[in-house]
C-alpha cells in the first residue's frame, strides 16, 4: 500500500471521529458552529460539521459531592467541624457550559462557603436538634444561587458535627444530669400514688371491721408460709387489740 494511499485513510477516519459523535442517554451534546453557540443535541447519533462544528458533552446524572469539613463559629460562639454532602444535577445543558467555567468546582466552592454561612446563624441547641431544618434553608439557598448555571440541586445534608472535648464533656453532664432529674420525678410520682393508694386502704379498712379480721389471717398464712426456719406467733382476739389501742389513746 502506497504511503499516499495510508495518508488518505488516515485523513479520512480523523474526518470520521471528528463528524461522527454518539452520545449515551444521560448525556447531551453543546454544540458551537465556528465558536457560536448552535444548539444542543443528543441522545443518540450525531453529526458534525468537520473543522466548522464542535461539541461539548455534558452529563445529565445526579452529582454526588461532599463538602470537605469547615471550621465553623456559631451564634453562641461555639467552635465546631462540620462537613456535608451536595446533590445535584445539570438542569439546562448550554447554561452550565456557557454562564460558568467548571460547573462542578464552582458548585462545590459555594456549597462550602453557604455551609459555613448557614450554620454561623444558629446556636449549638438548634444546630444539634434542627438538622432539618437547616439542610432545608441549605438547598433553597444553593438552589437559587446555581439556578443561573443551569444547575437543579436536590437535596444537601449535613454528615457529621464534631464538637470539642470540653463541650462534648459538659453535654455528657447535662444529660446525666437530666436523666437524674426524670429518675428523681419518677420515684417522688411512685410514692405519692403509694401513698394515695395507702389511705383508701386504711379508709376502707376502718369502715369495715370485718376486713381487717381477713387481712389479720391473710398475714398469718403468709407469716406461716415463709422460709423454712419455724415461726411461731400468737394470734390475739382483735376486740383484745382495740381495747388496748383506746385505753393507750385515753
């Protein structure tokens, strides 16, 4: 084969790979004619015009990306670590080619700088017990500023918040110290209803003469029944143990 003949071939497949492009059905084609924006195109088959025409694929796939830890000051002056994750995808293909430079970097740098800014408003309490919240306030926020790019962010979450040492030992003492308090509540509840339930059993007892002659014998059966060791105990008429309780009050 002539060298002629090899150039030709080699002229003719860099034609081929320069007009002939496929893309996949996740992604789209920005297509530029001599350097202005043409349209964009895709899925599928597409052609090009060699040297006039030039393409730039996009991914249309949801975008997982973590926000790296940052150094956070509270409202209440609390140093903390947080760190996040970012999901979001292309929206409008030509716009994240054509508003922005790098649309991945430029949507990571301002997730960290909204992370900070977002939490620098609330205090410790809110940040550990309104997590919701925030990650609501975080992707409304984030959605609005990347919406000029063509960019549609779904969710954001905060992963972790690490707290220091002292902090993270004067919460483990308010808790303990809570969880005392509710045992302490608990036990003075027990006792009053102990003893609610004491006075309707005297009340009712008093009232009636021949229930306390059925509770004396219940206690000498259980008496009785009790360990192994022998018992012995000397049942007294109970009209005997009234006259001495009211002599004894006189």
């Amino acid at each position: 084969m002539s060298p002629f003949i090899l150039v030709a071939l080699f002229i003719a497949l860099a034609l081929v790979l320069q007009t002939v492009k496929i893309l996949d059905e996740y992604e789209r084609g920005v297509v530029f004619r001599l350097g202005r924006f043409k349209s964009v195109r895709g899925p599928g088959l597409i052609i090009l015009i060699p040297f006039v025409e030039r393409m730039v694929k996009v991914g249309l796939r949801t975008v997982t990306m973590d926000i790296p830890s940052q150094d956070i000051i509270t409202r209440d002056n609390v140093t903390l670590k947080v760190n996040g994750v970012v999901y979001f995808r292309v929206n409008v293909p030509d716009k994240s080619i054509l508003r922005v430079e790098n649309y991945l970097l430029a949507t990571g740098q301002i997730a960290q700088t909204t992370l900070r800014s977002v939490i620098g408003q609330f205090e410790l309490d809110e940040i550990l017990s309104s997590r919701d919240k925030i990650n609501a306030k975080l992707q409304t926020i984030l959605d609005e500023q990347t919406e000029p790019w063509g960019i549609k962010v779904s969710a954001v979450e905060v992963k972790a918040i690490d707290l220091p040492l002292d902090m993270q030992r004067a919460m483990a003492k308010q808790a303990e110290a809570e969880r005392n308090k509710r045992a302490k509540v608990i036990s003075a509840a027990g006792e009053l209803e102990a003893s609610v339930k004491l006075a309707e059993a005297a009340g009712v007892l008093s009232s009636q003469p021949n229930a306390i002659i059925l509770r004396y014998l219940d206690t000498m059966k259980e008496i009785s029944q009790g360990t192994g060791k022998s018992t012995t105990f000397f049942p007294l008429p109970i009209d005997f143990m009234n006259k001495i309780a009211s002599k004894v009050s006189k």
